[in-house]
C-alpha cells in the first residue's frame, strides 16, 4: 500500500500504477486469507483499518 500511495503522490504518468495495484491486491487477498483463518469474518474492519483503496479491492481474486 506505501508504494502505491508514493506513486500516486509523484504523481508521474509514466509509471505503471497497474503493477502496484495488482501487489497491493495480491497482499490484501494474502491478509484476507490470514483474517478468514484467525475467525474474523469482517472484511469491514480490515478494509478502513489499513485504508484500503476501492481500486485495490476490485482487482482482489483476479489473476493475471
């Protein structure tokens, strides 16, 4: 999510912000996984905790 929030404050055009996405994605699924086991049903909770961003969580699950 810091990688992806930097880009985004440079600003710059050329980088690729669906790289970072996709990361960001793949960490949030990999915590979600981790929450499931512990019990916590709540994504809720998860998601404004670590504010994450609703164009990360769209691309949640989806493979390349």
């Amino acid at each position: 999510m810091a990688s992806l929030a930097k880009v985004r404050a440079k600003g710059d055009a050329t980088t690729d912000l669906d790289a970072f996405r996709h990361a960001a994605a793949n960490a949030v699924f990999a915590l979600t996984v981790q929450r499931e086991l512990c019990a916590f049903r709540s994504q809720a909770d998860m998601v404004r905790r670590y504010a994450i961003p609703s164009d990360v969580t769209a691309r949640v699950g989806v493979s390349r």
